[in-house]
C-alpha cells in the first residue's frame, strides 16, 4: 500500500475564477486602450475611402465606385503595372463656424484607393463614364487573359 502525504481539502470557490476572469479582462482593455492613440494617428490623414465594386465579365473588368459630391473633373484614373488607382477629392462647399451640428458624418478631402487587377487589361481601349455620384470604369482583358475553352475528342 503506497502512503501519500496529507493535504488540506481545498474548498471550490467560484468567484475566485470570476476575480481572475476580471482581472484578465482588465488587462486586455488597458492594453488595447493605450495603444488606442497611436492606431488613431495612423488613420488622421485618411478622410475618407469610397467604396468600389470589381466585378469580372466575360471579355472584360467592370469597376464601380461611389464618390458621391466628387466633380468629375476632380477624379484622376490610372492604371500602371496591374494596380487600378483612382485619386480625387470632395471639397467642402463653404466653411460653417457658426453652425452647431447635432451630427456630423460627411467627409470632405481628397482621397486614393489602389486596386490589384486580378488579370492583364487593355489600358489603351479602357472607357469611364461617371453618372450620379458613380464612376464606372471598364478594362477589356488582353486576349492572352481570357479564358479559352479547348474541344477534346472521345474516341
């Protein structure tokens, strides 16, 4: 028979784990808040970013983005080794110092959003055309791009 030393019966106390949970939580937030300022730095010099939609048709790219409020002469499209950038700004119509906002989600400046083409376009027969706040872009794929559908015969 194997003698094992006596220990005192340790009494299971629930609020001890939701102490320690607490205190990790704790933790958790004073870490992520004092790194808070500096996430918010790195974001102050982005206005705003307009939403755009990259849709692939048979022959070609269709890009869809609302820049809503945007001049369309205020809008710059290029598109240099497979990355689509779209630059502009929306200016501000006039400066309100007396007015007292109860809310006040509308952004004004410029902006720049940088798409990864996911295939080889005709930059020199691509056509934009922008209606309503959306500028519609459209890039004809290269030949060497599109799908190819090869017959092979059963015997």
């Amino acid at each position: 028979m194997a003698l094992m030393k006596w220990r005192k019966r340790e009494v299971w106390d629930p609020f001890r784990y939701l102490s320690d949970l607490q205190e990790d939580m704790n933790r958790l937030f004073d870490l992520s808040l004092a790194r808070l300022p500096r996430q918010l730095e790195e974001f102050s010099n982005v206005e705003w970013l307009p939403s755009v939609d990259v849709i692939d048709e048979k022959d070609r790219l269709r890009v869809k983005a609302d820049l809503p409020g945007v001049n369309k002469d205020d809008v710059e499209i290029s598109v240099e080794d497979g990355v689509l950038t779209i630059k502009g700004e929306r200016k501000s119509e006039k400066e309100e110092k007396d007015k007292n906002y109860y809310r006040k989600e509308c952004f004004y400046g410029s902006f720049e959003r940088s798409i990864s083409l996911p295939v080889e376009v005709d930059v020199e027969r691509a056509e934009a055309s922008y209606k309503d706040g959306v500028l519609e872009i459209v890039l004809p794929k290269k030949e060497e791009s599109k799908p190819k559908q090869i017959k092979v015969k059963i015997k």
